[in-house]
C-alpha cells in the first residue's frame, strides 16, 4: 500500500483532478482512494495522468489539455460534481496492488506435490506467490508494460514466468545459494540458474511489446 499527499483539485465537466507533492506510481485503470479531503472522498479509477493542465472536453467527449501549463503529478478520475477552480488542497490518495496472477494451485502443479493445508509450508506458499505476483507485475511496468488487470494475466508466458517465480522462492527455503540438499557433498545449480528463462518470460529487459 502507498500513500501520497494531494496538494492541488480541481474539478471540471465532471471530471476530478488531485496533484501530489511527490511523483506517484498509479497508473491508468487503477483504483484508488481519496481520504480527507471533502467533496473528493471516496474511491475512484484513473482515467489519466495528465501533465498539463486540464481545461474540459471537447463536443466529442475526449480531455483537453493546455501544454503551456505544466502540472506533474496529476491523476484524473470521473467525478459527477459541480466545477471547482484548481486550488491548494489537503488530504491523502491511497492504493494498493493486489496481483492475483498465480494461485497456489499453480505453484503446487509446477512443483509436482501438493502441499498440506494448514501448515507452515502453506504459509510459506502463499507469501511466495503473492511475492511473486508482485514482482512480476512491478517489473513488467518498469519495463513499460501497462497490464490492465490486476486479476487476469496479461499472457500464457506471462503466466508461466510468475509460476515459476514463486516456485523458485518456494524451494529456496533453508538454501543459501542452491536448492536444499541432504547431499553433504552435492554440487547442485544455484537456484537463481532460471532467473534469465523468468525474465525472459515475463518480457522484461526488453523493448517492451503488446
């Protein structure tokens, strides 16, 4: 969860806009929360992320900007209220990702067993995926990837690569730099040996595609 400081709103044709002091990381199509700041409470979905002043819609309904006004920091969203001149303001926006990509179940299948549920080791497996959901996500928009859904997969390879992620993370336990071992004298592949195939997998470290 991040939490940003709204210094500037503005609403104009029904639509919002709130600044933050510092840059922040929502993107459009995600929610988000607005918190003490009255008229604007409530939760709502990026429609932009303006960077210029917001000056309406045009007959055709798209945004109008003015490019000779710079505003960073800027997040639009629907709002069906009476237009309020940009002014200072105070108050909190709030979100949270919450990928859900993977489930244990796909873990359990890439791993070949089935781990028992309640126990530490399913506690294990549930951070590792929701880790590994995270991860993949967060890198993915790095690499300028802008997944839409939160819930659904963007791909197959996609998939594949976050699967095993969080069985990577999930075999690591009680490793230092190699899967455990009972072999005193075994020489196994570091763990990190299937990083570049996840990568590969989740299209990071490259140009960035559709």
């Amino acid at each position: 969860m991040a939490t940003y400081t709204i210094v500037s709103k503005q609403i104009t044709s029904n639509y919002g806009v709130v600044a933050t002091l510092t840059a922040n990381e929502i993107v459009t199509g995600q929610s988000f929360t607005i918190s003490g700041l009255s008229g604007f409470n409530g939760t709502y979905v990026a429609v932009d992320l303006p960077q210029y002043e917001f000056t309406g819609v045009n007959t055709a309904g798209d945004l109008i900007f003015n490019p000779a006004v710079l505003l960073p920091n800027q997040v639009l969203f629907a709002i069906t209220a009476s237009d309020i001149e940009r002014t200072t303001a105070t108050g909190t926006i709030t979100y949270t990702l919450t990928c859900t990509w993977i489930t244990k179940a796909d873990v359990e299948d890439w791993l070949g067993f089935t781990v028992t549920s309640p126990s530490s080791d399913d506690d294990l497996l549930t951070i590792c995926v929701a880790a590994a959901n995270a991860y993949a996500y967060r890198k993915r928009q790095e690499a300028g990837y802008f997944d839409a859904s939160l819930s659904t997969v963007p791909s197959q390879d996609v998939r594949l690569g976050t699967i095993m992620y969080a069985g990577a993370l999930y075999r690591e336990r009680g490793s230092i730099d190699q899967y455990a071992s009972f072999d005193p004298l075994a020489t196994g592949t570091p763990t990190g040996g299937s990083m570049g195939q996840i990568m590969r997998l989740l299209g990071v470290n490259r140009p960035a595609v559709a």
